[in-house]
C-alpha cells in the first residue's frame, strides 16, 4: 500500500457520523476535522442542548463565546437572558424547556434553532481549516429551515440527511445561500393530494435584511436503496453532491426492511437481499458515495475503495471515543460489557415514535430494561419526533406514539402504534448528561444506540486502559495516512 496524505483528492476518505443527541458533539467534529476528514455535528436537538447547557452555568463558556460571534447580537443577549444560570449545576435538575414546536415557528423559537445550531458549527469549526459538516433527520421537519440557516450562517461545509426522502433539502440550500424565503412540505397523515401544508422560513425577515452571500454546502443524502439514489439525482430540487450508503448493522434509525415486516426469533426486524444496495448502479450516477454500517476497520475502508466508495461513515467507533457527548460513566459501562464480551445490540422495530426500526444497546439501568421502560410515566415535552394529523377541521394536530396513550387515542391515533414506543428525545438528552427531572421527580433514564459491530472495538482497548481517541480511530482504519493537523491544538 502507498502512503496518503489528508490533502489527495477532493472528497473526504473518512466521515465521522452524526450520531444521536449531542453524540456527535462540536468536541469530536472538531478533532476529526482537524486530521484531516469530515467531522460531523449532529443538527438533532440542538436547541434543547444550547439551552440546558446554559442552565448549567457553560462551566467552560464555550457556549457564550460562540455566541459572541454570532451576527444579530440582539438575539445572543435574549437568549442567555432567558435560559443562562450563573451557577454551575451537576446533580439532576429540572431545566426550563422551550415551546413545543408547531408548523408555523414563533420568532422566539425560529432564534433559539438559528442560534444553536451556528453555535454548534462555529465551535466545530473554530481555529482550524478543515471540513464540517451536519447532520439531520428527515423525519423532523418543522425545525429544519432555520437550523439549516443557522448552520450556513457559521458557514458548515456539508449537510446530511437521513431517515426519510429528502428531496426538497438541495433547492432549499440554494434558497437560503442567497437569503430567500424557503418552504418545506410537511408530511401529514389523513392528507390528501389537495392539501397543502408547509413550514417557512424567510432570512431577510429574520436578520433585518442581510446582504452577502452564504456558502451553499454540499448536500449528502443518507440512503437504503439505489432507487432513492437515482430519484434523488433526477427529482431533487437542487445539487446533490453524494450519497452515504447506510447498510441495516448501522447503529441508531435504520431503513425498515424491504421484504416486510418478519421478525426473527428475537423480535428483531428480518433483513435480506433486498436490502442489499447494488453498487454498479450507484457508480453509473457519477456521484461520489460513501459506505456505513460495518466498514469502520482497515479492511472495512479496502472493501469500500475497491467497490467504487469514495470512503467510508464510521459512527459506533466514534461514538465510544473519547471525544464523543456520550456520558462517561454510560460510556465506561459500555465499554467494560464490551471488553467482556456481553454487550448486546437489539434492532427495536418499535422504540423509536418515528416507526424506524432503532438500534438499541442492551446497558442495565437504561431503557433498553423493560422494567426501567415500564417504569416511566409518559411524557412528550420535547415533541421532535411528534407526528402531523390532519384534524376533521381541518387544520394540523401533533401527537406521539410515546405520548400518554389515552391522549394520543383522543388525536385519532391506534393503541396498538403505541406499544413499546419510547421517548427518544429524553433518553437520548440523558445519554449526554442533560437528563430532565420530571415535576414528579422522575430522573429520565438513558437510552444507548450503536452498530452490530460492537466488538470489533476491542482492538483499541489497552490491559490498563479502555478508553481511546478520535485519532487512534483513524490510525487504525488508515494505517498508512500521514496524520497532518489542520489548526491549532
């Protein structure tokens, strides 16, 4: 093999996942970029973060130097007015929530979403020259237009975007480059074809008239299938830079299965050739792509350069390191069960409220536990993965599967979709230290998501050590890459 060096080719070798809540925090992007490869942000509940983050006092102040930069100081000085607590708190407490979204934002919510994602992308990017980039979920929508803004406006280098059809995100990233009002349709049950429900979101109107120019990232689309990667070519409404081709192993939301809804003896979702990508086709598109779920190793990386790839995501290793959001004390249990040999990763066809099957690491004191699950009074106070209804009036409803079942039933929603859903937006905030406590003093409890391929970590491990780092990931996976920071340490 011949030594690489950070600077061959145009398209990144390695694209650090944007895992979870927080996950994927700016730490880790930052590191990743910095040698060298796309360091991804996740875009998912950054607003939630920014703002329990400041409750917490900002020990650090990251959070208010990043907001020192941010272009309409106005909102800065609101926001901390409203959400930052001088004193720096650790033990459990009952953070101050924002308002749950609805179609049409308030301006008070269109400026927590602008700034905390350019928060989150500023940090990512601060004091180095190399590429970041952030992630989202299709199937949260309502939040999208201004994240997106926020993320541009701290100037993020690539977009992806996952769990869904994202056929609008390219024309929209056109829109909002020049500052111009963006649309999005909204998917809604009871629908029909005459309907027409969309969120919006105009920058001009949101900064008072800015004038220069955004850069317009490039746009990568998270797919399952070749088909959604030729109608995404043809039918998008815009430029779409590439592909990232998640195979069922990946850790987190993962396409439901072609070939029905079979479980196997576990419960778990049954997977087959039709779930399998054909690569030729993807070549034929002459769009760079890249491979995820199981190539996160040295010969992982081979397999994909001699399919075609351009490279490869890699989330579950990144997601122990210790650079990743991931609480330390989940992260040191995971790792142990791990060096034990007794971690196990269960595909949930029913956890997430999205109806995504979801992977979820089996870890005591979790979610993963049905009496821990059992245990939970059903809350939905955070709404992001609510879904839209049309009402017999007419007009947009909201409700979660996880919500209480009683209320969700008056929405015109099945009991039988609300069995085994639980509250990802909480679990997922606990996984990262940001747990809420309840009115009733109820601590929400975690819930961990990662890849099949759990136990291909143990190479990092050390006889005095389990911990490892971002760059150690990438050593090992390009043991002939010539390491070159991008930066300041």
């Amino acid at each position: 093999m011949t030594q690489m060096t950070v600077h061959e080719g145009s398209n990144p070798k390695i694209i650090q996942g944007g895992m979870g809540v927080g996950i994927s925090s700016w730490q880790l992007a930052r590191e990743v970029s910095r040698l060298g490869h796309l360091g991804v942000v996740s875009g998912t509940g950054l607003d939630t973060v920014i703002i329990r983050s400041l409750q917490r006092g900002d020990p650090e102040k990251h959070i208010r130097r990043a907001m020192e930069h941010f272009p309409i100081q106005e909102i800065s000085c609101r926001i901390l007015e409203t959400y930052f607590r001088k004193e720096s708190k650790s033990e459990p407490t009952h953070f101050k929530t924002r308002p749950m979204f609805t179609a049409t934002l308030s301006r008070e919510l269109q400026e927590l979403l602008v700034l905390s994602n350019f928060v989150e992308v500023f940090l990512a990017k601060e004091a180095h020259g190399g590429l970041v980039g952030i992630n989202y979920l299709e199937k949260i929508q309502i939040p999208t237009l201004p994240s997106l803004y926020g993320a541009m406006l701290a100037g993020v280098d690539y977009v992806l975007m996952g769990a869904g059809i994202p056929m609008e995100i390219p024309g929209v990233l056109d829109k909002l480059a020049s500052h111009e009002e963006a649309s999005y349709n909204l998917d809604v049950s009871g629908a029909t074809k005459d309907d027409h429900f969309q969120t919006s979101f105009n920058p001009k109107v949101f900064s008072g008239g800015f004038s220069k120019s955004l850069k317009r990232p490039k746009f990568l689309a998270v797919i399952a299938s070749a088909a959604l990667a030729m109608a995404l070519k043809k039918r998008a409404s815009g430029t779409v830079d590439g592909f990232i081709v998640e195979a069922p192993v990946a850790g987190g939301h993962n396409a439901p299965p072609r070939g029905g809804n079979s479980l196997n003896e576990l419960g778990e979702p049954i997977y087959g050739p039709r779930d399998e990508v054909d690569l030729s086709v993807l070549k034929n598109l002459g769009l760079p792509f890249w491979l995820a779920g199981g190539f996160g190793s040295s010969e992982g990386f081979e397999r994909a350069i001699a399919s075609g790839a351009s490279g490869i995501q890699v989330g579950t290793a990144f997601a122990l390191c210790s650079e990743s959001g991931l609480s330390p004390h989940l992260k040191r249990s995971v790792l142990e069960k791990i060096a034990r040999g007794n971690l196990k990763v269960f595909t949930d066809p029913f956890a997430s409220p999205s109806g995504f099957p979801f992977k979820v690491a089996q870890v005591e004191g979790t979610c993963s536990e049905k009496g821990t699950y059992e245990s939970r009074p059903r809350i939905c106070d955070l709404g992001y993965l609510r879904q839209l209804f049309k009402k017999e009036d007419g007009g947009l409803g909201y409700r979660c599967p996880s919500e209480p079942v009683d209320a969700y039933i008056k929405k015109r929603g099945k009991k039988e979709d609300t069995v085994g859903r639980k509250c990802l937006c909480n679990a997922l905030l606990a996984n990262i230290g940001l747990a809420q406590l309840q009115k009733d003093n109820y601590l929400e409890k975690a819930l961990v998501t990662l890849g099949d391929d759990i136990n291909k970590l143990k190479r990092f491990f050390r006889p005095d050590s389990l911990s490892y780092s971002a760059k150690e990931v990438i050593q090992d996976i390009l043991p002939n890459l010539k390491l070159q920071y991008y930066g300041t340490s």
